[in-house]
C-alpha cells in the first residue's frame, strides 16, 4: 500500500496554514458550546436563552474585533521594486525603455498606522488592563446571571474569543487577501495590456491603409480592427485620416492618397453603433465627393446622415458646419440631369438645392467659396438665381459678406 506523501515547500506552508485555521474554528465553535453549557445552570429556561443569548453576542462581538485586529497585523505588502542607483539603469528597463507602476499601498499604510498606534497605545496603557479587564467582567457578569463565577468567566471568554478572532482574521488575511489582491491586480493589468493590443492593432491597420502599403487590411479588418479600439485610439485615427484627407484633396496628383482615407472613414462610422460623431459622415462624404470618380449619391447620403445627426447642435455648442449643406447643394447639383443639359432645374429639386445654400451661406467663408465654385455658380445661372436672391438669403435678413 502506497502511503501519501506529506506535502512540502510552498503548498506544505498552505496546506498547514490552512489545517491550523480549521483547528482554531474548531476551538472558537468548543468556546461556543461551553458558553451554551454555562448558561445550563440558569434556574428557567427564559434565564438560560437570556444568558446564552447575552454569551453568544459578546463571543461574536469579541471575534469581531480580534478577526478586525488581525486583519490590520495580516494585511500583504506589494513588493516594491527596488531603485535603481542614480546614473544606472537596469537590464529590464533597458529593454523596454518605459516607466514602472505600482498598484495603490493606501491601505497598507492605512494598516501600518493602525497597527503601530495599536501597539503603542497597548504599550502605553498596559497598567491599566487590570482595571479595563475587571470593569468589562462587572458589566459582562450581570448579562451572564450573575452568578458566584460570572466575572471571571466573562473576562476569559472575552479574552478566549478576542484571541481567537485575531488569530483566525490574521490567518484567513495571509491565506485568501494577497491571493485575491494578486488576482485583482492581474486581471486590471490583463484589461490593460489587451486595450494596448487593441488600440496597437488598429492604429497598425490604419497607418498601413493609409500610407499606401502592398498588404492593405481589408475593410471587414478595419472595420473590426477600429470597432475594438479605445475611443481615445478612435479619435486619434479620425484626426489622422481627416488631415490626410484635407492636405489632399485638391491636387489631382495627391488625389489617390486621399482615396486611401475612405475605408477608414467607412470603419469609423461603422465603429459608431450609437451614431455620436457626425463628423464621421462628413468627413465620408467629402472624400466621396472629391475623389478622382466622384460618388456624388454614396457623398450625399452621407452628408444627410451628417446633418442628421448634428441636428441642434450646431451654433450653440460647437462649430457649425455649413460646409455640409453647400457640399451637398453640390452633390445634388451634380446628380440632376437637367443640370448637364444647362436645363432649369425642376422645382422640387431646385428647393432642395436652394435650401442647402441657403443654409451654408450662413457662415461667411463659406459664402466666399460657393460664390466662386464653378458648379454652383452654374447653377445659379441656368435657375436664373444668385446668392442675393431673397430664396437663398439668410433666414436673419443680414448679409453675412457685411456681418461684423
């Protein structure tokens, strides 16, 4: 018969930490039952269920403060790491050239504080134990009957008990409260490390989309790559594809490395399931429209759903975009047949039109460019309209080329 081996090492140390905690519930249930068998002696059994009562409730109050004790003088210190001699630095942080961080110790000096004024206090105060201890027997003697051994018993119980709170709260804190802290440690830095991974992962796929590379993702993996992203990655990628976008959108030459900003606007409006960011759409539909086979349906669309979404936003809190509806005055200018035969637009058409100049020649660069935009100034000219026609006036009666 093969007999089982002792455990040893670092799972021996548990192991027998753990029997030793079962050994002290086993002694705090037997002080339990004798407080139940002192209680025995009580005349009716209203008396007993009073005494027993009163015993149970001094036993778990005494457990209570012993187990709080024992907490404070148990609680784990996290391993600092050590500082490094001034002018040296070492391997590890080589490596990754990178800063260190330590979780929060609040409350391990918290427990410090405590336990250092515990124990100087004690210190300080250990002429009076006698008398604490006997005017704690007189009060606690009354609860317990009364009786001829009522005081002493009080005080050993209170004494057994405390004792017993501290040594079980001191060896269930270095059994289960660095394991749960290592674990809630872990998993906060796992979270973290995997957002890095994340955000590492579409910032990657969008500089290589936007920098032309052979290996481009597809726009199922932008898109997927930038819906896991961190806002803040998001918001980064946005500004990045905006300025692409901007620095080339006129030059015919650069114009295909504008082109490359439309997948990844296309991500980024995918990635906002909530429809936040109606910069998204604009920015979307100004690529559309300005790329070397203008989409002028796919631009209007998405310059609708940008003015959409802005709604009431615009003026009050935040700049007001009027480039959205002149740029979609454009698109439909350019979508209507009637135009391209130098036909007057039809009358539906035509309102929808002047409603968007209307709108966009609020703000007063923006009257400076449609004034001189081939399209719209043709267009003007065929409906035998201009911008100081009382249909496309701004709604407030002042003309924004005067406007101080």
């Amino acid at each position: 018969m093969i007999e089982p081996q002792a455990p040893n090492g670092t799972d021996g140390q548990e192991h027998s930490s753990r029997r030793a905690l079962l050994v002290i519930g086993a002694i705090v249930v037997a002080g339990l039952l004798v407080t139940v068998v002192y209680a025995l002696q009580a005349s009716s059994f209203q008396s007993f269920a009073s005494i027993a009562a009163f015993g149970m409730a001094t036993a778990g109050a005494s457990l209570l403060v012993g187990g709080l004790i024992g907490l404070l003088f148990g609680i784990p210190r996290t391993l600092q790491q050590q500082e490094p001699e001034p002018g040296k630095r070492s391997e590890d942080e080589e490596t990754r050239g990178s800063a260190l961080y330590s979780p929060n110790t609040n409350l391990e000096q918290i427990s410090d504080w405590l336990t250092k004024i515990l124990v100087g206090v004690g210190l300080t105060q250990i002429g009076q134990i006698n008398n604490v201890l006997g005017e704690i027997g007189d009060v606690a003697a009354r609860g317990m009957g009364d009786f001829t051994g009522s005081k002493p018993f009080s005080i050993a119980m209170i004494i057994y008990f405390t004792l017993g709170g501290f040594l079980l709260g001191y060896l269930w804190t270095r059994l289960y409260l660095g394991r749960a802290l290592t674990a809630a440690d872990t998993y906060s830095l796992k979270k973290k490390l995997d957002r890095f991974e994340q955000d590492a992962r579409a910032l990657r796929a969008v500089a290589d989309q936007l920098s032309g590379e052979a290996k481009r993702p597809t726009q199922v993996e932008l898109e997927a790559a930038i819906k896991a992203a961190s806002p803040e990655a998001r918001s980064h990628i946005f500004y990045r594809a905006q300025y692409q976008r901007w620095r080339n959108w006129q030059n015919d030459f650069t114009k295909p490395i504008m082109e490359r900003t439309i997948p990844v606007f296309r991500a980024l409006v995918a990635s906002d399931v909530e429809n936040e960011y109606h910069a998204n759409y604009g920015e979307l539909g100004y690529a559309l429209k300005d790329q070397r086979q203008p989409d002028w349906e796919g631009a209007e669309q998405a310059l609708s759903r940008a003015i959409s979404i802005r709604g009431e936003k615009a003026g009050a809190k935040e700049p007001a975009y009027y480039y959205y509806e002149i740029n979609r005055a454009i698109c439909r200018i350019m979508r209507d047949q009637a135009f391209h035969h130098e036909k007057p637009t039809a009358k539906e058409a035509q309102s929808a039109i002047a409603a968007d100049i209307k709108a966009g020649i609020q703000d007063y660069w923006v009257r400076s460019w449609a004034k001189d935009y081939p399209a719209i100034a043709k267009w003007l000219k065929i409906n035998k309209l201009d911008l100081g026609d009382p249909r496309l006036s701004p709604s407030t009666g002042e003309d924004p080329a005067t406007a101080s």
